[in-house]
C-alpha cells in the first residue's frame, strides 16, 4: 500500500507551501487540500507567470493530476468561482481535473457579515481576522448548523440556507445594532448574497465526490497522493498562539479528518518553513523586528500577505517555535524558504531560547505562548552574496551551508530541498529527495 505524504506549514503561515507543492507535483497522482479555506493564499511562479491560489489544491497547473477539495476545507462560491475564472483566463481548464469532496461546508454571506461584527466587537483585542467568514463557518460546522456542498441539489436547500441567515442575522444585531451598514467586500450584504446565489451554480457544475471513498480507493490502487495544508502550525486551532489563531487544524494530524484517511497510511510530512519568521495580523512573534533588518526582510521578501495584502511583521528564526512544530507534525524533512531574502544581511541571528520572569526555556511551553518572554540569540555570519544561477547544494556559500547545518543539527531532521527565488525554477535539491518519493 502506498502512502499519503503531507506538505504543511511550520510557522504562522506564509511558508511558501504553494511554491513547493506545484514543484513536487510532478511526482504524485492526487493533490488534496485537507484544511483551511478562501483565508489562505498559494503563489506560484513558472514561466514568468505568477498566480495565487486560495481554496484550489495547488497541483491545477498539472492536467494529468487530481486535485481535491477535502471535507475539512470550507469553500465561499463567490470566491471560487472567481478563483476559477482566473484561471480560465490564463489558459487553465479546472473542471477537468477538480473535484470538491460532498462534505464540504460552504462560507455564507452572513458568515462574512458575523466576522466583521465579531472582531469590531473586540476592539483592541481584536485577533486580526481575514475577515473571510472562516471562523463562523467552522462555528456552524462544530454547531451542526452548517450548509455543506452535498446540500446544493438538495430541495431543502434554500430553507436550509434562509434558516441560518436568519440566525445569523439575530446574533449580529446582538452585537451591532448597525450591521446592516458593513460592507461584504465592498458591496451590501443583499448584493453579496446575489453573487453568492449565482456561484452556486458553478459549484454544481463540478465534480462532486465522496471524497473519502475516493482517497482511499486511490490509496489501494497504489496512486500516490500529497495532502496539502494551509496556514501554519503555530495557527493551529488545539496547538498554536491561541486564541490568535485560525479555525482549523493545520497540523498533520488534521489530514486524517480533513480527508477521511486513517493514520497508519500517512507516510513522509513535509514540512514547510522561511529561513526566518513572518506574522499576519495580531498575536505573540518572539523574534519580531522593528528595526532596518526586519526592513530589509519585508522589502527583499516581498512580505505583503497574499489574501489581504497586509503587510507581514518579520523577525529572525525561532528556533524552539520551529523544533515544537517538527514535533507535533512529526516531520520527516524541512523544506527551507526564502533564503536569498537574507542575502544581504552581514549577520543573521537565530532564537535558541527565551528569558522568561522565571527561568531560560528552550521549549514553547504554556508559559511561553501566555507571558511575556524575550528571545535569546545566537549570531551567525551572514553570507553576503547573491544565490542567483546556484544549481546544487554544494555550490552554497559556506556561510548558508552552516546556517543550513546548524538547524538540521537543533531539529535532528535533515533539509533536503532549499528554495532560493519565487520562480519554480529556483529549488535545489539534495540527489535522492526526489527519488525517495517513488
């Protein structure tokens, strides 16, 4: 029996997952989105092009691939039919090779409307939501009040679908008695509710599957499928900086609920980290930089969130942050980014610990996600030179090569893939990564 490997975030996100599963593609017969939704955004870059992905698996560029929207994803129609529509426009045809698991929840209007009214209510406590509706939709999933895409062909449907808008909307009145006055993306609510109405229409267009039936039975005839997740591990919903946090379970363990699979098929986890840390919106980031570093890092990484365009907060690798994430996922190889961002930097620091009012820690502990901590750094020498046209590891600056070793060393797992550009084309590999994957 083949098994299904998983490719995830290590961090708050933004690792540059997207980049990776579009490289390794090649090597699988499915991709399967298990988690997350319209909140995340892929990018890719190959052939000049550059393309975001939100909710679409991101092996669609890849037309002998399957590539399947899993049960633990949350779909809003208007954004997907967007999405879809991108890529009609540069040459894709998705419904050929897309399919969207039956028990799949969709993202309402008013699931945006209560988002936006949730995190106005909070003020200066607010978690700096995407404000995409996924935390409400997830709300109504765990509430067994939620609208699945099974549901769409149902006669029941649009009953279904009233009876929740009218809960909704008795909650937001509860906390904003001038809801009716937020815009969904710009537009009222009634406007948003015609688009979304009207994408249901493509969504019954597609493909729609029992995903877990599908999965396996892919499992048992040898295909070999990569899960593919969102966010990042520290976002986890159980496991991350809570409560600033996404709605889902980003780590590998949420695989097995987010497409029906049991544990014992997993096989490799992939996980996916910058060659230092990035942070959307509010919430702990130890390492955080406010000076011309964390500067050059934003700039020369283009560190402008693809969902929301924020821009993102840097700071150096957390090291301890980063260990805790290998073992939750149980990683069997890191997947290094970005790291020509840091090619100008004389030198590179990297978090080993933290000073908290009690003790030095080296591990993210209850205490250090909840109090007030303050890194503890190791300085190593920058490298100081471009990567452009490096085609192996051996050809490294030395430099990069003990930053590299280094972090193999404190995670005790090995980095077999290095990416140093945004272009698909800019990942090196080590001579038997690739052949261990068939």
């Amino acid at each position: 029996m083949t098994k299904i490997d998983v490719l995830l975030g290590l961090q708050w996100g933004d690792e540059g997952k997207g980049k990776i599963v579009d490289f390794l593609a090649p090597n699988y017969d499915v991709i399967a989105r298990f988690q997350g939704g319209p909140n995340a955004g892929h990018t890719l870059e190959f052939d000049g092009g550059k393309h975001i992905l939100h909710t679409i698996p991101s092996g669609i560029f890849h037309p002998s691939i399957k590539n399947i929207v899993g049960n633990g994803v949350i779909i809003d129609p208007v954004v997907f039919e967007k999405e879809i529509n991108q890529l009609r426009d540069k040459g894709v045809e998705p419904t050929k090779n897309l399919f969207i698991s039956k028990r799949t929840h969709l993202i309402t209007p008013t699931h945006l409307l209560l988002d936006a009214v949730y995190e106005k209510s909070k003020g200066k406590a607010k978690i700096g939501s995407t404000l995409k509706g996924i935390g409400p939709a997830y709300t109504d999933k765990t509430g067994r009040n939620g609208i699945r895409v099974g549901d769409i062909t149902s006669s029941e449907f649009m009953k279904k679908y009233e009876r929740l808008q009218k809960q909704h909307l008795k909650i937001a009145s509860v906390f904003d008695t001038d809801y009716e006055g937020i815009l969904i993306h710009g537009i009222k609510l009634q406007e948003y509710e015609e688009l979304w109405i009207k994408a249901l229409e493509l969504l019954k267009s597609l493909e729609r599957i029992d995903s877990e039936y599908f999965i396996n039975d892919c499992v048992a005839k040898g295909k070999r499928v990569l899960a593919e997740g969102a966010q990042g591990t520290l976002l986890d919903l159980d496991f991350g900086s809570y409560p600033f946090v996404t709605s889902s379970n980003t780590i590998a363990g949420g695989v097995c609920s987010g497409l029906g699979v049991p544990p014992s098929v997993i096989g490799r986890v992939f996980g996916v980290f910058k060659a230092y840390c990035t942070r959307v919106g509010c919430g702990p980031f130890p390492t955080e930089l406010f000076d011309s570093d964390g500067e050059i890092l934003r700039q020369k990484g283009h560190e402008f969130g693809s969902t929301t365009g924020r821009p993102r907060r840097c700071g150096w690798l957390d090291l301890p942050a980063l260990k805790y994430s290998v073992m939750i996922n149980g990683v069997t190889d890191l997947l290094m980014m970005k790291a020509d961002v840091m090619n100008e930097l004389p030198v590179i620091k990297v978090c080993t610990a933290y000073k908290t009012p009690v003790s030095d820690v080296n591990h993210l502990s209850w205490e250090v996600m909840n109090e007030k901590i303050t890194p503890i750094y190791k300085e190593l020498p920058g490298w100081q030179t471009s990567l452009k046209g490096i085609d192996n590891f051996s050809d490294l600056p030395s430099e990069l090569k003990d930053y590299i070793k280094f972090i193999e060393t404190e995670c005790n797992v090995g980095i077999p893939l290095l990416s140093i550009g945004p272009d698909r084309k800019e990942t090196l590999i080590k001579t038997d990564f690739i052949s261990k994957l068939n």
